[in-house]
C-alpha cells in the first residue's frame, strides 16, 4: 500500500482498485523529479470535440444526473471526466472507505479535512453527508475545478506544465502543493498510474461521434488529421530519436500541436485502446479485408484516448488527441497501416 498525501491504494483480488482520498491542501512539499505529463503538453483540449457528452451505459442510473450536474461546475472538466475518476476513487461503491489513517470515503473518497470544506447539502434532504451520493459527487466536481483553476493560474506563470485536466487530477491524488513542487506532475507511481488510468478509463464514458466523413476519391483511406497537416519523418529506415538504434520507422509521422484531433483513416472496429510503453497512447483499428489482405491502422503517442475496444467508428471519427507520450520527443502523430500484419508504408494508402 501507498500512501500519497492521505490517499491510499489498495489491490483486491486480480484488479488494482485505486482508494484515494480527495488530497488534502496542506500537502507535504518533497523534492520530486519534474515528470513531463502524462499528455506532455499546454493542450486544454482534454478529450477531443464532444468530449462534455457523456455516454451513460456505463454509469450506473441513480448517479447520472449528479454525474452531469456535477460535469458542468466548470468547462474544464466535464462529466466524462467525473464518471471516470469516480471508478478508480471506489468503483461505484458508495460504502467503500480507505484504510487508517485516511479512512477516505463513499463515491469520491474524501478525507474528512477535505470534505469539511467541500461539502453541501447538494441533494436537499437536510443533512451533508459523505454518504449521500449527490453530495459527493457534486464535492468532487467543486473541488475539480477548484484545482483546475489553480493550476492553471500556475501554468500561466510557468511554475507547471502540461494538460489541465491531469494536472488537476494529480493535484486530486497527490495533493496540489506536490504538483507545484515537481512543476507538473509528480514522480510517484501511484499518481502518474491515477491520472492515466483515468484518461484511459474516460472514452467509455464520452458518447463517441461515428465519424461521418468520406475517403478522398481515388484513395483508400483518408489523412488522419484535418487540414493538410506537414510529414515530418516518413516510413523507412532511420535512427530512432529516442533509442538512437538504426531501424526502420514503421509508419508516418505528422507534426502538429498538442491536443489536434486525431481522426480514423477509415471505417472500422477498435481493436485496442490504450497504454504502451513505446507507443504511449494508442489506438489500434481493424478494416476488415481490403484488395484480398487483412489491413487495419494505429495511431500513437496521443495526449488522450476517445474510443474504446469493439466501438464501430467511421471515417472521421475523433479516436484520440495529438500528444507525446511513450517514446517521443515532442508533440505528433505516428500513424501507421498494418497489411495482413505487417508494417507497410501509409503514403499510397491516404494519398501522400
């Protein structure tokens, strides 16, 4: 077990299950190495667009209301943000508290000093409890954007870097003093594992957009990125950036900002989402058989993911944000194509 400013991690069972208590303030400073965030960038994007709507089947009915109600305290985090960092707080289980000497509890695993502060009788039933799910849950979202704007009055001095939305939600799990220390967020494990997990967890709860684009005529599969967006290292063989070993580059890279939409090439279903340590982020979509060969596409080091495994998605559809996680040295996106499982230049395949 972890202790990070009053907030515990717990592993039951086969899953790791994340009780947390909402960081107390008065955090204990420790001399942390700068971790260049989770989304390594100034984006504020968060999810990508229609990132506020909130796909309900995974919430459980009694709390989507409070969930909404909540999501919409601030812009800066919506109510996919809530429903997510709710299930890695106590898993939808209201009962749930901490071990000694936290003793976080209910929905939002709150400390007592913080939910002194933070909490209201939001449900009206006369009482303010921790137990009351719409007290709770409306405490986490004041206490969100509360972070939210004070690390963003932070950055905007440059005492921290990176994406808003993680740097508040390691201010949640850490504490916010501990941010401000480590000028983003903190080397410790269990935060950086919260605050990704979380971004993760966050496509299941956002209602995706199909797409409802079209492939260029006369191609297979339309650019990845809306505009014209520049190439800046193609498909071939080069010396890796990070690793300095001569290989070959197995798709394309695009250099655009922090937070850009990252859009599916073609229509398809997701066959992976999520974390790896090379590729960061990444997002895996099967097309299905293509001139008689089994072809699907990647895309990697995003900043945030906005679909999930067995989603259909059409061409256009917003599968993740531009970032620079994984093996990356700045802001862009490796977009490659798969052809009966091997690597194949993308160039003929969007037109390029």
């Amino acid at each position: 077990m972890e202790h990070v400013d009053g907030g515990w991690m717990s592993k039951q069972g086969g899953g790791a299950a994340m009780w947390v208590a909402g960081a107390a303030v008065a955090a204990v400073l420790a001399p942390f190495m700068l971790f260049v965030g989770v989304s390594g960038g100034e984006a504020d994007a968060g999810l990508a667009a229609g990132s506020g709507t909130l796909n309900p089947k995974h919430v459980p009915p009694q709390y989507v209301t409070w969930v909404l109600k909540a999501g919409s305290v601030c812009p800066e985090i919506p109510p996919p943000v809530i429903a997510a960092q709710i299930e890695a707080e106590s898993g939808w289980i209201n009962g749930r508290v901490s071990p000694p000497p936290a003793n976080a509890k209910g929905l939002s695993q709150f400390i007592d000093e913080t939910w002194a502060e933070w909490g209201r009788d939001d449900d009206g039933n006369g009482q303010i409890s921790v137990w009351d799910p719409g007290d709770a849950i409306m405490a986490q979202g004041r206490y969100d954007c509360s972070l939210a704007k004070q690390v963003a009055g932070w950055r905007a001095k440059g005492l921290v870097s990176g994406d808003i939305i993680d740097l508040a939600l390691a201010a949640y799990n850490a504490g916010p003093y501990r941010v401000l220390k480590a000028g983003g967020i903190p080397d410790i494990d269990e935060t950086q594992g919260y605050v990704r997990d979380i971004r993760a967890s966050m496509a299941k709860y956002t209602q995706i957009d199909t797409g409802g684009g079209t492939v260029p005529a006369g191609q297979l599969m339309a650019v990845p990125l809306r505009g014209n967006p520049p190439v800046t290292s193609p498909f071939g063989m080069r010396v890796h950036p990070t690793t300095g070993v001569y290989k070959l580059h197995t798709g394309m890279d695009f250099g655009v900002g922090e937070g850009t939409p990252v859009l599916a090439a073609k229509e398809g279903v997701v066959t992976f989402a999520g974390w790896n340590t090379a590729y960061g982020n990444r997002v895996i979509i099967s097309h299905g058989t293509i001139n008689g060969a089994q072809i699907s596409t990647t895309y990697n080091h995003m900043s945030a993911l906005n679909v999930g495994v067995g989603q259909q998605v059409g061409v256009g559809a917003v599968v993740g944000l531009v970032g620079t996680t994984g093996y990356s040295t700045g802001a862009h996106l490796h977009f490659e194509v798969q052809r009966n499982g091997e690597y194949v230049n993308p160039a003929p395949w969007i037109g390029r």
